[in-house]
C-alpha cells in the first residue's frame, strides 16, 4: 500500500475531525449522549483518513516536478 | 474535552437524581413496585414514574419530589443507584448509589438545582435508576434534557475544534513534496 499524502497526519486528523463532528451531533440534539455514533465516527475517520492519504488528491506533484533532478556535474578542475 | 462533558452531564444528571429519585423510586418508566413524582416549580410540570418520553427540564428550579414502595415491612436492608448511560463500549457513569437498613416505604423532599451554563442544553441523556429493598426490586430510566438553545461556549467550541481539524485533515490529503 502506497500513500501519495500523509498516513499519520490523516489517521490522527482523521480521527479527531470525525470526533468532534460525533461532539457537534450531540451538542445540536442530533443524536443522544448513549448513541452508539459517538464511538463509530472516530474510527471510520481513522479509516477514511487514511484513505484520504493514500489518495492524496490535493496538490501533488506536477508533470515538472516527475522529472528527474539534473545530475550534478562537478566544476572543470 | 471528553472528560469535561462527562462531568457536565454527571451533574446534570446528580441534579434530577437527586430532585427526582432521591428515594430510589422516581425514575420514569419503572419496573417493580415503586412510585413517585417530581414537580418542577418554576417548570410548571410534573413527572410521574410512569411517564414515558424525554423530559426537558429548566437550567435551573426547585424540584418537590416524593416516591414510595409497596411490600416491605419492618427493619430492611436496602441499596440503590444511579448512572447515566455513555456510549458504547463505555457502560454507564455511576452519578450516585445508596444503602443501609430502614423500616421507611416512602420519602419526599424538596431540591434545588443550578446547571452551569457551559453544560449543554437540548442534548439528550438516559438516566437510569434502581432500588432494592429487603426482597423487592424497582429499576427505571428517564430520557432527560435541559431547556434552551444548542448555541453556547461548548457547542461553539466543538465546531472550531471541527473546523481547525477538518483543515488538518485537507492537508494531509497533499501529496508529498507537492507545491
């Protein structure tokens, strides 16, 4: 498995965003504080965070920026 | 975060506990041979055990609360407790819990509540409630929630906190080394 982002940033985000939207359902009446929700999203954020990595659809490496570097060639002696 | 919303509704919850099922009888929805009643002053309502529903109670009142027990006679032992159910796989949060020996069948009072205002409004939480005495058992459950509007620190705090992390979450979507 190959992640063009960052695994480790997106498990951890992923987690977090999804818990504090699990926060933002309870606070606004959406669901109540026993609901099974709370526990779920935080995981399924692990997973598409990961996910999110792995595609990493932002940004990315350019056509330019594919080719390789110039060698180095050291100066004339 | 957590640990601070568990205490907020820990309160929440002591507060109609004890307003309402002092006695180890109030809880709505009652299994056994127990009664009882809350009223709420400033509310204007009163819960009866057999009530089902979700409950919506004023940040702050006086409670007049009584309840009862049918059978037992004499000198009895008897315990009880309250908790609040928490999402799984969490169990429950014990709020209270009581025991000793007493010839009583019934008990009332009258309680005073005041929730802070950082604890949430409008969000619903099942409180649950047993009492034995001597042979005979009562369990309940009641679906409480306070009066007013979801808008306040706590709630307005989560939404940055979903903000600031969703925001985390779109940069780990860059690819490495990307412009």
């Amino acid at each position: 498995m190959k992640f063009k982002g960052h695994p480790v940033r997106g498990a951890i985000f992923g987690f977090l965003f999804f818990f504090f939207v699990a926060l933002d359902l309870l606070f606004f009446g959406v669901i109540p504080l026993d609901s099974a929700v709370i526990t779920i999203l935080p995981l399924v954020g692990i997973v598409l965070g990961l996910v999110w990595a792995m595609l990493a659809p932002l940004g990315g490496k350019g056509g330019s920026t594919d080719v390789a570097p110039p060698a180095y060639q050291p100066p004339p002696a | 975060m957590v640990r601070r919303t568990l205490f907020a509704f820990a309160v929440i919850c002591a507060a109609i506990v004890f307003s309402a099922a002092a006695s180890g009888a109030a809880p709505t929805s009652t299994l056994g041979p127990c009664e009882g009643s809350a009223t709420f002053q400033k509310g204007g309502f009163t819960v009866n055990a057999t009530e089902a529903g979700t409950v919506e109670v004023p940040r702050t009142d006086d409670v007049d609360w009584k309840g009862s027990i049918t059978g037992p006679t004499g000198d009895n032992a008897y315990s009880g407790n309250i908790k609040v159910d928490l999402p799984p796989p969490f169990g429950s949060l014990s709020i209270d819990s009581w025991s000793g020996t007493t010839d009583a069948t019934s008990n009332s009072g009258t309680k005073h509540y005041d929730l802070p205002g950082a604890v949430p409004a409008n969000v619903e939480f099942t409180v649950r409630g047993s009492h034995s005495q001597g042979s005979f058992n009562c369990s309940g459950h009641v679906t409480v929630k306070i009066k007013g509007s979801s808008v306040n620190a706590v709630s307005i705090g989560s939404l940055a906190a979903t903000a600031l992390t969703g925001v985390g979450l779109l940069f780990a979507g860059r690819a490495k080394g990307g412009v």
